[in-house]
C-alpha cells in the first residue's frame, strides 16, 4: 500500500512539474562569450539534425528551455565554451541530451538487472529505473566536465609558449592583431590557436580588442589567463609596450607552474610516509610472524 502511494505522489509530482515546465516562460541563457553560437555560420554535426529524431528532441528541447535551471545552464554553457563547442550546441541542447541519456538509462538499466535477477519486486525495478535515468543524466554531464577540463589542461602547458611567439613577432615588427594571426596560421587545430581564432574572428567583425580579451578569459578559464589579460588591458590604456607585458606574463607562468610543481612534490613527500609506514609494519610482521607464532605456541627455536 505504501509502495502504491509513493508510485502515485511521484507520478502527480513528474505531471505537475512538467505542465509547470511547459507554461513557463523560455529561460534565456545568452552569454556575449559564446561567439561561436551566436555568429559563427558552421555546418553542424549533431543529433538535432537527423531528421527522425526530431520529433522526441524537439518537445524535450521547449521543455527546457522552460526550465528554472539559470545557474546550472550557464555553467553547461561555460564547459561547453571550454570544450571549444565543436557541435555548436547549447545549453538547452546539451541538457536535452542529458536527459535523451537518461532515459535510456532507465530502460536499460531495469533490463540488464532483469537478466541477473530473476524476481524483482516493484520497488526494486523502481530503483532501478531512478538509478539508470541518474546514472545516464550526470554519465553525459561528467563525460563533457572531464573532456573540457583535459582541454582547459592543454591550453594552460601551451599558454607561456604562445605568449612568448606572439612577443617575439610583435618584437619583429608585427602588431598583436597580425601575431595572433601568424600563430594560428601555424596550428590552427592546437586548442588554444583555436580560442585565438575566435578572438581574431570577434576583431573581424567589429569587436574592440578589449571586449574579444575579457571574451577570450571568459570562455577559458585557466590559472592565469585573467591576469595576463588584465595585464594587457593596462598596458594598452598606460602605453606600456605589450611585448614587453607577455614576456613577463610568461615568465611569471612559467614561475608558478614551478612553485606549483614544488608545492605538489611536497605534498607527496608527507601523503607517502604513512604508505611507507604500513608497508614498514607490514614487513616487519611477516619476518618475525614465525618466531611470534612459535613463542605463543611455546615452540622456542633450537
């Protein structure tokens, strides 16, 4: 009877949140760092354009976008944007995949359990339904958390060295605008060339150099890069040559990642004693476990 009940309040739950969802008013998510969303014209490759999925993506995709998610939306947006977004997808998109996963989860789930248990009860094939919807909902949300943060991870090792060929064409003659250039020319598909890219692209269509740098540290947000544009945000305003500005913004990255490094190799110095210490006791109790043995025993060695 409890079971009943409970089935019966999660049920008029999922109705009246879903007819909430579906008269609500869209909830926008723009953000003036997703550049590539809102001008780029790429061809894109994703779900929603095969044709016989739309009809079930598209009404979970109004559903939504009716969501009161503002917070976890933008944050799906600013992984999507470190990601470098290769599908063009956005918030609303990716989330409909989560859930698209989801539900694939909480059909599969209950008939892989089926297959090792024979007898289920209600509420086991209940929790299983929760589990895999679950398990398929945050599954997709965790893949694209660590796919963004390896890139955001490849982005900071390269970021001193782009620093350093941009000063060196700058010293050469060439303005940020051209050094920018050149570099991505060179490996335009190195991820951090790629968020140059864009930025160039935002210079092309009519952005100041302001707004594409404060763009460029809103999309990528690794250690160091607020700084560095800050830095040359001032520069710009006090005079100051911006050569001059990256050499030392790559000096000093280079200098934290050091201090970095020492920091981390300190820290494993104090977490592997007590390992060693186990492994030491460890040890010590497997040469004399026999001479403790026989003692107990009354055996004493000849």
């Amino acid at each position: 009877m409890a079971l009943l009940i409970a089935i019966n309040v999660m049920v008029f739950a999922a109705i009246f949140l879903f007819v909430i969802a579906l008269f609500r008013a869209p909830i926008e998510t723009a953000d003036d760092a997703a550049f590539r969303i809102q001008i780029d014209g790429v061809n894109r490759d994703s779900i929603f354009e095969v044709v016989w999925l739309r009809p079930a993506l598209v009404p979970l995709y109004h559903l939504v976008r009716r969501l009161n998610l503002p917070g976890f939306k933008h944050h799906i947006l600013k992984l999507l944007l470190a990601l470098g977004n290769p599908h063009q997808y956005s918030a609303d998109e990716y989330l409909v995949m989560c859930l698209g996963w989801g539900f694939i989860g909480a059909v599969l789930t209950p008939l892989v359990a089926r297959v090792f248990l024979a007898d289920m009860s209600p509420m086991g094939l209940l929790l299983f339904v929760i589990a895999g919807f679950l398990l398929g909902f945050f599954g997709t949300y965790v893949y694209l958390r660590e796919r963004a943060l390896r890139r955001l991870r490849v982005i900071s090792k390269r970021l001193p060295y782009t620093l350093d060929l941009i000063a060196m064409a700058m010293d050469a003659g060439a303005t940020f605008y051209e050094a920018a250039v050149a570099v991505v020319r060179d490996e335009p598909d190195e991820p951090l060339n790629e968020e140059f890219s864009i930025l160039i692209r935002e210079i092309d269509f009519g952005r100041s150099r302001q707004d594409a740098l404060t763009h460029l540290g809103q999309r990528i947000t690794v250690d160091g890069l607020d700084g560095i544009i800050s830095a040359v945000l001032q520069a710009e305003t006090l005079g100051t040559p911006l050569a001059t500005v990256l050499k030392l913004q790559a000096n000093l990255l280079r200098m934290r990642r050091s201090m970095y490094a020492e920091r981390k190799a300190g820290e494993a110095a104090v977490k592997i004693l007590v390992p060693s210490m186990l492994i030491l006791v460890s040890v010590v109790i497997i040469i004399f476990a026999p001479i403790i043995v026989r003692a107990i025993r009354g055996q004493y060695l000849q």
